[in-house]
C-alpha cells in the first residue's frame, strides 16, 4: 500500500482501503485478526491483557484533523474537531495507538460525553450505545513517510519499519466520529 502526498516538503497521509480488499498477504500474519475483528478492540485487549490494561491519554484538544479523517468525516478541509490520541496499553507496553476525530455537530447534546473521558476508554461508550452504527473498516500500512507514524511511535525505544492500522466511522444517533486504531509491535498474539 501506497501512501498519499499532501503537499511539497510535508509528510504524507496514509492511503486507506476498505479491508475487504485488502492484500492479506501483504500483512505479517500477527496483524491480521487484529486489523479485521469487528468487535471492541478495548473488550480484546482486556481479554489479553487482563488486570495490566489503560488508557493513557496523550492528548485532547480542538485541532486541524488531517485531510483524509475530515474527507471521511464530511468536513470542510481547515475546520476543526475534537481530536483525542490515546495507547491502549498493557502494563506499561504501548500495544495500540488510537485517535478519534469527533466533529463539532457531533458534540451536541448528549455526544459532549465523549470530551471528558479523561484515560477512560472511548470503546466501552461506543459499543454500549444502542443508536452505535459502524461503517466499513478500512486498513492501512504507515511507514516514516507518514505524519502519523511519528505520533504513533513516539514512546517507542525502538521504531518499526511498518505499522499497521484500521479506522472506521462511527455514527452514534446519525452523528459521525472517526476512530483510528494502530497496532504497535508489542501487541499480543490474537
């Protein structure tokens, strides 16, 4: 998988695809059931990591997403949204680099929840709300090129050549947010 270039002298965005055309021979076997699992990531690292896991919040604040979270979004490139980064950790081993995009008009009413989670999981509310609707899950490889590879392994000592990672938009009462999950190299066998 390719990456896509933003504009001279910044670093690229990662190309998504739907994973249902995904080259899974083009995966290391580890990654696989992790990117393609429909389930709540959190629920499947408590399984894995029983009693060790957290969240840790790296941060949260109103910023920039990048162009391809706010195409995915329906939003106008420059706006802003809630952007909350967080691992999944277990122990004290980054096992997951997650990032949400939450849009404005989905911060309304009852969704303002979802900005004072703190280093509580954000798929615990996700799959407990009955209005929860998940679209496709796309897949991509990030590699030093991309933006996002740098924040997802920034706490490493040492740096994977490749990092592979799933997103898919949620919709909670018809409202979007983009959940972006990055499986770092510690991640347990699934």
């Amino acid at each position: 998988m390719a990456t896509v270039s933003t504009a001279p002298g910044r670093r690229a965005e990662p190309l998504w695809r739907p994973a249902r055309r995904l080259n899974r021979s083009g995966v290391p076997e580890k990654y696989l059931p992790w990117l393609l699992d429909p389930a709540s990531l959190t629920e499947r690292i408590i399984h894995h990591c029983p009693r060790l896991f957290r969240v840790q919040l790296l941060s949260q604040a109103r910023a920039r997403p990048l162009r391809n979270e706010a195409m995915a979004l329906g939003m106008r490139f420059g706006s802003r949204a809630v952007v909350r980064q967080v691992q999944l950790v277990c122990g004290d081993t980054p096992w997951v680099y997650a990032r949400t995009i939450i849009p404005p008009r989905t911060l309304a009413r009852k969704f303002h929840r979802f900005t004072r989670l703190g280093a509580r999981s954000l798929g615990a509310l996700l799959f407990a709300d009955p209005s929860m609707e998940r679209g496709e899950v796309e897949v991509a490889r990030l590699t030093a090129a991309d933006r996002l590879y740098h924040l997802a392994t920034r706490d490493l000592r040492e740096k994977p050549e490749v990092i592979w990672g799933r997103r898919s938009l949620f919709r909670l009462g018809g409202k979007p947010l983009l959940v972006c999950e990055f499986f770092l190299p510690e991640i347990a066998e699934f």
